[in-house]
C-alpha cells in the first residue's frame, strides 16, 4: 500500500485554525477550522477573501490528474510525481489515488514531510550525505517494512559518507547511480567508467544496494529531441550494462528512472525500448509541474504541444489581486507582486478583469514588473480599468507559485471554494 491509512495527519489538518497565518481568507474566518471553513462552500468573489489571493481550479487540477494517470498507464511507465513542485500532502494523496507509485522529493526535509503524511514510497532525486537524515531515513526503513526509499548516489566518496552513517542499520539503502546530463550539467557522474567504479562501491557498502540507475534529461546541454533521446538510450544502456556485469544482486527489480516537465514523451518513447533484463524493470517518470501547470514556461515546453493526440494540460493557477491605484491612462497598480506571485522565469500574465460580478478579458493590460507589494501595469489606450477592479493573473512556473501560500483555496468554475491545500515548504 503507498499511502499508510493509519495516518491521522490529514485530520489535523482539516482541524487547523483559520487566522492570520493563513493571508487572503476571510478575516470573519479566524477561529474556524479550515474544515469547517470548507464546508462552509463560500464564494471566492462574495465570500470575504481578500486581495491578494491564489486560487486552485478544482475541474482543472482534476483534469491534469486524471491526464497524466492516463498518459503514464498508457505507456507502462510507473509515476513518482516530484513532490516539491507543490509540497502539498493532500495533492500528494490524489496524485498517488490516481495511480502514482509514490513521491519523488529533493531533500530529507521533504521526505520527513511525505512520511508523516503516510507516503510509504519515496524517491529521492538527489543525492544524500547527511549523516543525521541518513540516520533518520534508516530509522523509518528499519520501523517500517513497507516503507521503500530509493536515492541517488554520484561519487565513491559519497558511497562512502553513506555508508559510514549507515552503520548498524537492519535495512540496506537502495541508491541509484546517477547519471549526469553531460559535460557541465549539474549533478551525476559523468563518464560510464566512473559510473561503474560507483557501481563497484555501493557493492562493497554494507548499508547501500545498487537498485538501478537515474538522471534527469532536463540537464542535457542544449537540449533538443535528438540530444535528450541520445541521453536516455545512454541511461538505458548503462542499467543493461549493469545487469549484464551482475551489479543488481539482491532487488527484485531494477529501477530506470528519468523525466522532467519537459522531455517526459523522449522518456515514454525510449523507455520502450528497454531491453528484456534479468530482472523486471520499474520505468519510472518523476514529473511534477503537471499538476498545476501553469500559463508561462509549462504551457510552451509541456510535451503535449508535440503530441497533441495524447491530450492537453490545463493551468490551474489564478492570482487574484485587486487595482489600487490608477494614476494615469497608460498605467495602473495592483497589490500583488513578488510575494505573492512566481516572477523567476516570467512575469505574471493579465487575464480577465472583474468588475460587479461580471468578467471580461484584460485586453490592452500586461504586467510590466513586480515590486514586494504591487504589480506595475501597462495599460494600452483601449482597456477598461478601474480602482476596485479584481484582476487575475496568470503564472509562469509551478514550483515558485506554490511556496508563496501556505493554504490555497481549490475554487470550483462558479467560484464556489470547495476545498483548501496546505502547503509544507
């Protein structure tokens, strides 16, 4: 079972208090639970939120759920969505409930966070030297004979930190080489020969197992369609190397495991191409953006612009925030800026203005830069612009939008705020 049902954390959860840790709520709100806020079924517009407030699309973050559970049962890959996109144990939930085979996270704040929300299948991307969290993780393998936890590992002398932190543990580590995108990508191990000179360390480590080998395609230089599928067949050539050379003793399955945002269609196809090996191979694809999508970088990288036949992702996100200022005809302030709204890849993108109930596109209106507290607006002679007016905004990168709220509202077509997600950064 992924997800331990004994876990009562989504239950506190649901038992917090509204106050004012929690920005864009209702301040009537304070001293209720956020379940029984919930239940309350208020209305984002009418409801008593306040400006600025991130909205979740509850029809559009369902539909990329049930999108990617479609797409990865289609072509045999098993999904670890990565977790830090949204660090959101309730999005976690619904990502596993539609299929996924765990939770990929980046660093053992986030594994500790995923563990006491009841996810009993981790992969770490990354690797991990920490002798207190390695010390930790062995505890909960130890604890637990459910709990799977794979992590990379990219140097002999990182073999051999950990190695030295898992002494006395029951449970062996399961680690997987990393293989690095090329010649000044980030991290992995660079040639095949230090690979296998890896390999042959985590052999002669009592507290690891070599389980499979991993990288991230994202990291390949220049990446283009050729590049990257020359990548994954390199990646897909190294855990047969392996095998052949009798490097997985003791798993019961190999674990070849790559896949961003932006490649994971290079990934589908060349996973498919994986030799028969001694030993049943776990395909996995590690996407996380997906979840929320978004209006900027994802919407022109995502891989469903090259096979549209496969369906479409859906941006998720709205920043609601509110005109305050209009001092002249060419330009306009709201309240939300760089707290509030992901600005690292692209500024937010002006949608559709709100006025008396009513929506309309926010023709003639971009966003020319963010301070702390207010987006600068450029108006053009022919938008219609008022103090007052809600505006909302589209955002550019999931994963910088996400770790700006602590509690989300999900926010059905009507505006009917059905549920609220809590956030863990």
């Amino acid at each position: 079972m992924v997800l331990d049902p004994g876990s009562d954390a989504y239950t506190l959860l649901a038992e917090e208090r509204v106050d004012h840790r929690f920005k864009g709520l209702p301040p009537d709100a304070d001293g209720l639970t956020v379940g029984e806020l919930a239940a309350q079924r208020r209305n984002l517009f009418t409801g008593g939120f306040t400006t600025p407030v991130l909205a979740l699309s509850a029809e559009r973050l369902e539909h990329n759920l049930k999108l990617m559970e479609t797409y990865t049962a289609r072509h045999g890959l098993a999904f670890a969505p990565h977790g830090k996109t949204s660090m959101a144990p309730q999005l976690f939930r619904r990502q596993i409930e539609h299929g996924a085979w765990g939770v990929t996270l980046a660093v053992p704040h986030q594994v500790r966070v995923a563990r006491a929300f009841g996810v009993r299948r981790v992969f770490l991307a990354n690797e991990l030297v920490d002798p207190a969290a390695l010390r930790w993780i062995s505890g909960e393998l130890d604890a637990d004979p459910g709990f799977r936890f794979v992590c990379y590992v990219d140097s002999v002398r990182g073999v051999e930190l950990m190695d030295a932190a898992l002494a006395g543990s029951a449970r062996p580590v399961d680690v997987v080489v990393e293989l690095a995108g090329g010649e000044g990508a980030r991290t992995g191990v660079r040639t095949e020969a230090e690979c296998a000179a890896v390999a042959d360390a985590v052999a002669g480590a009592r507290g690891l197992r070599l389980a499979g080998v991993a990288g991230y395609e994202g990291e390949v230089p220049d990446a283009d369609p050729e590049r990257v599928r020359a990548w994954l067949r390199r990646l897909v050539a190294l855990a047969a190397d392996f095998d052949k050379a009798g490097r997985f003793a003791g798993v019961e399955e190999i674990v070849v495991s790559a896949g961003g945002s932006a490649w994971f269609d290079a990934v589908a196809d060349v996973f498919a191409e994986i030799p028969e090996l001694s030993l049943p191979v776990l395909k996995m694809l590690r996407s996380g953006a997906y979840v929320s999508h978004d209006d900027g970088h994802y919407r022109e990288l995502t891989p469903f612009n090259r096979v549209p036949e496969e369906g479409a992702l859906e941006p998720a996100f709205r920043l609601w925030t509110q005109v305050v200022s209009r001092p002249s005809a060419g330009q306009a302030f709201a309240n939300a800026g760089k707290r509030d709204a992901a600005y690292d890849l692209d500024l937010p993108f002006a949608q559709v203005v709100r006025r008396d109930g009513a929506e309309r596109p926010a023709d003639g209106i971009s966003v020319a830069s963010l301070s702390d507290q207010h987006a600068w607006l450029r108006t053009a002679p022919e938008a219609d612009l008022e103090v007052g007016d809600w505006l909302g905004l589209g955002l550019s990168h999931p994963c910088t939008s996400f770790d700006k709220w602590v509690l989300i509202p999900v926010a059905e077509a009507d505006g009917t705020v059905v549920d609220y997600i809590r956030t863990f950064f």
